[in-house]
C-alpha cells in the first residue's frame, strides 16, 4: 500500500516492481523477483519463460499488473501460476488503481 501511495497510479509495472522489492527489503521481508515457473507435462519440465514476479517467504506469489482493468485473463494467470509453483496463496495488484484497495484480488488454491 505505501508503495501505490508514495507513486500514485500510472507508471509501467517494472516501476512499481522495483519499487516494491526495494520496501519488502526494507520491511526486512525475504523475496525473489522473477521466478520461472516451469510448466511439467508428462514427466517433462520445461522452462517456458512464465515468470512470477514476486514470491515473498517461498509462500506468497504477488502478480503486478498496471491495467485499466483486471481482466478474467489476470485472474487465470495468477491461478495457473499458483497451480504450477505449488503455492497456496496468490494476490494480484493492480497498481493503476485509483486505490490499490480496489486493485487487489486474493487467491487461495
């Protein structure tokens, strides 16, 4: 939230990206940016270029999007992600929001 609003609404993703990895060190929070999430497919892994942008503790996948609206699509993306990583808890953030409360959506699979 102190990220949205210190920044506001309308910048590009990478931005709020950075900046929200910058206050999650400073929060003393253990993170990793960009992870790859393979896909397995009949005893197969492979890396196809999915990427979470945020995991925070190894437990919470955060998915930033800076969009008008969140889309269905946004939603599978993040329930897909979840599926595929193992996590149980996902939220998306919309930072183009207005407020950033009416740009998070909660995920549990």
């Amino acid at each position: 939230m102190r990220v949205h609003r210190n920044l506001g609404p309308g910048l590009l993703e990478s931005a709020y990206r950075s900046c929200l990895a910058r206050q999650l060190a400073l929060d003393g929070l253990a993170f990793e940016q960009e992870v790859p999430i393979p896909i397995r497919y009949e005893g197969l892994e492979m890396q196809c270029a999915y990427r979470a942008d945020i995991i925070v503790d190894r437990s919470v996948l955060l998915e930033l999007k800076a969009v008008e609206t969140l889309l269905p699509i946004h939603q599978a993306q993040v329930l897909a992600y979840l599926r595929l990583s193992g996590l149980h808890l996902g939220l998306l953030l919309n930072f183009n929001a207005v407020t950033l409360k009416d740009g998070i959506r909660r995920f549990v699979r």
